[in-house]
C-alpha cells in the first residue's frame, strides 16, 4: 500500500481520505492541529442547552451540483433549510437578500415588479460604467440609499477598511431581488445534517485505511517524511513555506456567547446594519435545527478582526499585495511533485462547503488515475 499523509481533518482532508482509502490501494494519516475534526465546519452540542452548535459559525450547506448533494448525503441524513436572513437597520428589521418586501418596506411603496425594477435603475448610480471598488458596484446597481442601509456598515465592520478599499469582485452578482422570495441561497438542494457537520465527517474518516492523530501540527515543508508517497495539504499556504514571502491577509471573527430561557430572536441569522453596533450578526443556533425543540437558547455576537499569528484565518482578503504574495507562493507550490495543496486556506479563496467537496472528488479521483 502506499502511505498518503492529509494534513487536515475539515472536508478537504475528509473527501481526500475517504475516496482514496475505498480503493483498498492506499494506508492514509489524517493529522490535524486542533483537538476536533471538522476544521471549521465542526458542530457540537452545547452541554447546557443541548442546541447543536457550530462552532466556528453558521453552516447552511447548499449547492445544485447533484453528484456533490448525493455524496453527502450517503453519509447522513440532511434535512431541508432554508436560510432566511434578517438585517436589522435604524431600528428596522428588513429582510435578506434584497428582494421586493425590503424595497417596498424601505421606501414605503407598493411597487410591482417592473415598477421596482425602474425605481431601483432609477436610484443607481449611471456614471459608473465599470465598478472596481466594493462601493462603486453597490452603488452602481442599487443606488446610495440601499448601499448605505445594508452594505455600508456592515461591510466597514466585516473587513476593517471602508468599502472603497476593496475591490468590486468581494460583491459578486447582483444585490436585489425584484420578487418575494427571501431564500439567501439560489441553489436546488439547501439542507443541515441532522447529526452536525462532524458527524458526517466522521464517517467519512471511518475507514480501517484511515488513522487520524489530532492536536498535531504539521510544520509545512521542514516537515517532510520520506515514509509517505503523496502529501495533501489543506493548511495556510504561506504557513507551509515558512511565511518566506510574506503573510497573506485575512479577516478573522470571534464570537461571545450568551444563553437564556425560550427564544432569544426568533430567527437563526440577523445582522446588524449599523455601523455604531460593534457586532456584525447574531446567530441563534436552535433556529439551524428546527426539528428540535430546546426550551433554553444559545446565541453568538459575531466580531470581525484583522488576523494575527494565533487566529484562526476565516476570509482571504485578496488585495493587490496579497495577490502578489500569493503568486510567489504558487511558484513555490508548482515545483513541487509530492504534495497536492488543495482547499481554501492552502489555495487561498474563500470556498463554500460543496466547492470544497467538489474539488476534493476531482483531486482524488485525478490522484487515483494518475496512480493506475
């Protein structure tokens, strides 16, 4: 057999694993640094409450790729979810994503679709032909009234800089909805899994080719061993080459934690628009399992900060010099044989889970025919 070693046990590390012990071909080591599986997805219940809680933040799987949405679900039931998110604004809840029910709500209108749709091209900003900044493309396609509602502050908060400073590419399609339907996801197939993220992930990991060590940090490329013949590699690429070139930038969040009676807001995800209000969410976790019921709650204030050396990294920045540091780094990574970098700390893109999986089954599934 030959020895593969996975450095990280999040759902990069697990699909790798999983698809690559099947062949009966390969003896894999899963070693991550934290005591838990799951990486960021990792769910666990809360002691107290006994609400299912994810513990770096809220996880709504959704994807309409049916390969990827089969494959999980051979590994747990997942229950149908649709997230409706809330956004509260000067004393006002309003609902997420921009959709006809928020416009009609904020400008105190009854507009039909196409009567929405030229009040919303009416407000836009016209002289902008090619948005490059964050602001420019939100002003651009709903005007400054809804930028400054909805995006402005809370965007300021999430990522430490004012909205001019990033590019256009972090608002990615357009921000508004000229109907009623409120579901944050566009995708066919939105679930939770009953048992948490972990659960799944632990029987990915269930294999009798698959020993997992955790609390085991790798050391990047002063680390290698010849006893293994590939190495996959889900960590922080600039972590593997020692920060040689520099630090990539992140945004980072943390979280204080609160319990009571009952219902805290009724709701699993509302943000907080304002600008004065230091937290950027609230999420409620009994609200992710809505086939439970849980007489007491637990909730979370999200906090978003700049990354330093003992955080967690959440979301990649992507600025000018970011992008150079990066490009340095993949050179490095493509004179590289042995060791495949994969996921979205060691390829620096901010991915959802069923990217993830997605690109962890090609991985493999190349890995293996290469292999043959």
């Amino acid at each position: 057999m030959k020895k593969i070693l996975i450095v990280g046990a999040g759902f990069s590390g697990a699909v790798i694993a999983n698809t690559l012990a099947k062949t009966g071909k390969y003896s894999i080591d899963v070693i991550d640094e934290r005591n838990h599986i799951g990486g960021n997805c990792h769910t666990e219940r809360d002691p107290e409450t006994n609400v299912m809680v994810h513990q770096y933040g809220p996880h709504i799987f959704h994807t309409s790729n049916e390969k990827v949405w089969q494959y999980v679900n051979s590994f747990g039931v997942f229950r149908p979810f649709v997230n409706r998110v809330k956004s509260i604004y000067m004393g006002q809840v309003y609902s997420l994503p921009i959709n006809l029910h928020t416009i009609n709500q904020f400008y105190g209108k009854a507009f039909g679709p196409e009567e929405a749709k030229n009040w919303i091209k009416s407000k836009g900003d016209s002289s902008i032909d090619d948005p490059k900044t964050f602001e420019d493309q939100a002003k651009k396609f709903v005007g400054e009234e809804l930028y400054k509602a909805f995006f402005y502050g809370y965007t300021k908060k999430q990522w430490g800089t004012e909205p001019r400073n990033l590019p256009a590419s972090i608002l990615k399609r357009l921000p508004v909805r000229f109907n009623y339907d409120d579901n944050y996801y566009n995708d066919i197939y939105q679930g939770i899994p009953e048992e948490g993220y972990s659960a799944i992930i632990q029987k990915m990991l269930d294999h009798p080719n698959i020993k997992i060590q955790l609390e085991k940090r790798f050391l990047g490329e002063s680390d290698q061993s010849s006893e293994y013949d590939h190495i996959f590699y889900t960590g922080p690429i600039d972590a593997y080459f020692s920060f040689r070139h520099g630090r990539l930038g992140y945004r980072t969040v943390y979280f204080k934690e609160h319990r009571t009676e009952g219902d805290f807001q009724g709701n699993p995800v509302i943000n907080y628009a304002d600008e004065k209000v230091p937290y950027t969410r609230v999420h409620e976790h009994k609200h992710f399992t809505p086939w439970e019921s849980h007489p007491k709650t637990i909730y979370f204030e999200e906090y978003s900060k700049e990354t330093d050396e003992n955080d967690i990294p959440y979301y990649p920045k992507r600025l000018d010099e970011d992008m150079k540091i990066l490009k340095a780094y993949e050179l490095e990574v493509s004179r590289l044989s042995n060791v495949t970098f994969l996921g979205r700390l060691a390829t620096y893109r901010y991915l959802d889970m069923h990217h993830i999986i997605e690109e962890a089954l090609d991985c493999a599934e190349k890995f293996i025919n290469k292999q043959s």
